[in-house]
C-alpha cells in the first residue's frame, strides 16, 4: 500500500511539473526528466529497480508534458 501511495504521489507531482516548457516538445522533455528523476527517487526508496524507476517515471512524465498545453499551467506570466 505505501508504494502506491508514493507512486500515485510521485506521478502527481510529475504531471504538475510536466507544464514547464512553452512549446510541446519543451515540456515533454522536461516532464520526461522530472519523471525519471521521480521513479528513481520512489523506486530508490522503495527497493525497487532505480533503472525501471526511471524509465516508466520518464514515459509517463514525457506524455504527461506532451499532453499539457501552454494554458493548462499558468506559472504567474502576463499573456499579450
């Protein structure tokens, strides 16, 4: 139950993340990054597989960013 619960946290966090970038292919990257650095940090703490972490935090964190757009998070900036 608490890796669950860590995994279901760690993909939440991922995908508020995954918004930083202004154009598609910014924040797929960046939420691919985020991703894999939150399934290996939650695997690492789990006794999983920190590679494995990494890979599916990385997927999921890269579809994530991929399919946010510009005006799903507003990071405070002024649009003309």
């Amino acid at each position: 139950m608490r890796m669950l619960s860590i995994g279901m946290l760690s993909g939440v966090l991922a995908l508020g993340l995954a918004g930083c970038g202004t154009t598609t292919g910014e924040r797929a990257l960046s939420g691919a990054g985020l991703g894999a650095a939150a399934g290996a940090g939650t695997a690492a703490m789990t006794g999983g597989s920190v590679t494995r972490g990494a890979v599916i935090g990385g997927g999921l964190g890269a579809a994530a960013g991929a399919a946010t757009t510009r005006d799903d998070i507003d990071l405070g900036r002024r649009r003309r």
